[in-house]
C-alpha cells in the first residue's frame, strides 16, 4: 500500500457537521475501494484540510472521493520519513 495526501480547500470555513456529513458519504466508498483512512489535519482557519490515506494508488482515492462527491484540490502519492 501507497501512502495519499489530499488536500481539501473550502469557501467558507468547514463546520463539524459538514465534516460528519461528507465523512458519513466517503466512509463506504473507501471501503468499496479497499483504502483506509490515516488522519487529517485541518487548517487553523478552516479553509483547508489535508488527509492521509493508505491505498493501492493515487488514483483510487481520487475515484472513491469523486464517489462521495468529495471535490480535491490535489493527490499525491507521498513517502513518510521519521526524523533521526
């Protein structure tokens, strides 16, 4: 498995509720997709929220997003590196 940032942009700051919703759409389509949900950070104004997921490839996350009707702003296939 490859790890997938995205990044999420907003007009309006994201609410929680609107966050429960969208997780509430996207949830089965990554499970349909196999990809599994890592974390997210979430901008101190919310305007912006990247997420990291583990999936075959970059482009599964971008379809199970396009399932959900989740709209991104970039994917990225990224390697993690620990500090020394």
């Amino acid at each position: 498995m490859k790890t997938i940032l995205t990044l999420q942009q907003y007009k309006t700051p994201l609410t929680v509720e609107a966050r429960d919703v969208a997780a509430g759409r996207l949830n089965p389509c990554l499970e349909e997709y196999g990809i599994t949900w890592k974390r997210s950070f979430l901008s101190q104004d919310c305007l912006q929220m990247w997420c990291q997921f583990e999936a075959t490839d970059a482009e599964a996350v971008r379809q199970a997003c396009r399932s959900a009707d989740i709209p991104l702003a970039g994917v990225w296939q990224v390697q993690l590196r620990e500090s020394a």
